[in-house]
C-alpha cells in the first residue's frame, strides 16, 4: 500500500468516482510524473460504499 500521488491513477479514480483504464502506462499522461518508469496496463476501480469512496483498486499487467 501506498500513498497516492496528486496527479495520479488512484487519486484520479478516487475525486471522479469513475473506473480509468489506462493501456500503455509508458504513454499515458497520469504516469508521466511517476517515481520510476512503469510499462504495460493498469485498471483503476473506485471502491465505493454508501456514495463514498473507501478505497481503489488497481489491477496491473506488465509487459515482459
């Protein structure tokens, strides 16, 4: 676990309660200020509990 980034995926889920699906994290904006180069896709989902965010989960898959 840890913190999320203000310019990044989990932050991003959490304010817009909506899923993001990013395919190519090497190119996506939301990752251009990432602490170390990421590669491959990432899905974002809002964890939603009586209309309030709780938590966000990503699911990832590098490329080898």
């Amino acid at each position: 676990m840890s913190l999320p980034r203000p310019d990044g995926l989990t932050k991003t889920v959490a304010s817009q309660k909506q899923m993001v699906i990013v395919e190519d994290m090497e190119k996506h904006p939301l990752f251009k200020n990432a602490p170390r180069p990421r590669s491959g896709s990432i899905i974002g989902i809002p964890l939603i509990m009586n209309g309030l965010v709780v938590g966000v989960m990503n699911l990832v898959r590098t490329h080898v």
